[in-house]
C-alpha cells in the first residue's frame, strides 16, 4: 500500500526488563506498544537499498527499506517501509518527493520485485476500470454466486480476445478523437471495441445457417405417415375373482 509522504510510524517496542532476582518486571504499569518514532520526511539510514536501471536508458531507480516498523493506531500489523526513488540518466530526481510504501508480506521478496508489483497496478486498475465501464463487470444480478462466477470470467476472456484482435481491426475513431494519433502504434482495448462490430461481419461461425423465416410448408403432397401402434389398456385394479355358479 502506499503512504503519504507525512505519515509516522513506530518502530517495535522495548524489551521487558525483569528484575534477576524475582522475575517480575521492573517498570509497573501496562506493556510498551509503541518504540522510536520513524518519520518519513526525516528517515534514518535505510536497513537495506538495491539500485536498478530502468530499460531503455531511461535513468535508475533506487529502492530503499526500513524493517519491523508499524501503524499507532494498528501496532499488530508489522512490516516494511520502502522508499521509492527515479532518477533520470544524468542522476537527477525525477519527480519532487519519492515514493513510499508499506509491505507486510513476507520479506523473502526482492526489494526490485516489490517495486515492479507496485508499478503494475497502473495497469490493472485500469483494466478493472474498463471491464466495468465497457465491459459489464457489474451487470450480473443474479443471487447465484456460480452465475456471478461464470460471468466475471466471460468478461475476463473477453478483455483477452480484444488485445489479440489489435492488428486486426481497422481503427474507427470518432469525431472529436484527435486526428494525431501514430498509425503505427498499437490499438487500445477501447478503440478495438469500437471496431469490432465492423470487423465481425466477416468472421465464420462453425454455426449452421439458419432456416428461413415465415410460414412452415408442411408435409410433402402424398406423404401419409404411419399410424402408431396401440398398446394394450393396462389396468391398475386387482382383477376380480370369479364367482361360482349356484348349482
């Protein structure tokens, strides 16, 4: 999660004195929740750093980490502060403040690999935010959690089936869209969508044509079918038994 460049947090508390020759503590009154303040716009020296380039050349990144600090109002949730630096290629700070950053995973992940998870939420943010508005994500209403289930993944291969049809499709843009736009770059999943009805006009079906409208012709002039075949009458009663002839 991301933190606000003002936010403070707390590092883990002091240890427990007791006393060598009772055992109790030596300081009444409840536990130490709470030890030394950790300010993020005044950090002390980072506990681990790593520095990655970016591709391209387009400068490096420097990822800085401070261990078992947490929130006051949440002292159970232990973990990580990270701090996020882009740089550009003559070495200088890309944006005005870095970014921040709280993780409580398991710290067997990579400080680079923490980065790139973060910066890939661009990304699927944004495809929550089309599957919603062009998609239907939310337009299943049904009580049944299978149907709800089934249709968010309907809306999950659909998202696929866009991408791939971007060298496909012929962009229609709309009045207003701006006319500079690079021939040669990639078709987003929005200008796709826009395509589609045009470009599946000519896609087969393994469907078999469909019957012509109207009226049904009927049976053919001289066809007489069969008539089916009786059955016998089968009776629910206990047969009667017969009665004897008087003499």
């Amino acid at each position: 999660m991301g933190l606000p460049c003002n936010r403070v947090l707390y590092g883990a508390p002091p240890l427990t004195i007791l006393n060598p020759k009772t055992g109790k503590r030596l300081k009444k009154g409840r536990p130490l929740k709470h030890g030394a303040k950790f300010c993020l716009k005044a950090p002390p020296a980072p506990e681990r750093h790593v520095e990655f380039s970016l591709p391209l050349g387009k400068g490096k990144v420097c990822v800085s980490a401070w261990n078992q600090l947490h929130f006051k109002d949440l002292a159970q949730l232990v973990g990580t502060v990270i701090r996020v630096e882009f740089f550009t290629p003559d070495d200088q700070p890309k944006y005005l403040r870095p970014l921040w950053l709280f993780w409580s995973g398991p710290r067997s992940v990579s400080l680079e690999a923490l980065c790139q998870m973060y910066l890939a939420r661009f990304g699927i943010e944004h495809f929550f935010r089309f599957a919603k508005q062009r998609l239907g994500l939310l337009c299943a209403k049904s009580p049944t959690l299978a149907v709800c289930e089934n249709w968010v993944w309907v809306v999950a291969l659909a998202y696929p089936q866009l991408l791939l049809a971007r060298t496909l499709v012929k962009a229609a843009p709309r009045p207003w869209d701006s006319a500079k736009r690079d021939p040669q770059a990639p078709l987003t999943a929005g200008q796709v969508q826009r395509a589609w009805p045009i470009f599946s006009l000519g896609l087969g079906t393994p469907a078999a044509a469909p019957h012509p409208s109207g009226k049904a012709p009927g049976r053919a002039a001289g066809f007489h079918p069969e008539p089916r075949p009786k059955q016998p009458v089968v009776s629910k009663k206990p047969p009667t038994p017969a009665v004897a002839a008087s003499a």
